[in-house]
C-alpha cells in the first residue's frame, strides 16, 4: 500500500511540475497551447533518448 501511495504521489509531483513549467513559459493566456506545445518536446526528447539507447545496445 505504501508504494501504491508513493507512486501516486510521485506522478503528482510529475503533473504539477509539468503544469507549472508550461504556465511558466506560457502564461496563463496560452495555457491549452503550452501545454501541447511542451507535450510534444517532452514526448520528441524521450524518442530521441530511447532511439540512442537502442543503437548503443546494438552495438554490443
């Protein structure tokens, strides 16, 4: 129960921290934008890491 809780928690933490970067960078104004916007650059870092990950493990 504890680590259902922790993890509950932590993907919390990861929701607000995500929610304030983009009305950081974005403002309020342009919020539903934003957070499209910072959507995509997360979701392009993440690829762009696995894809490195993948090549180094091929060539071993």
């Amino acid at each position: 129960m504890a680590l259902l809780r922790g993890l509950f928690w932590f993907a919390l933490f990861i929701v607000f921290t995500f929610s304030f970067v983009v009305l950081f960078e974005y403002g309020p104004r342009d919020f539903a934008k934003g957070v499209w916007k910072e959507y995509a650059r997360v979701k392009s870092f993440a690829v762009k890491q696995t894809e490195r990950i993948g090549k180094t493990k091929k060539n071993r």
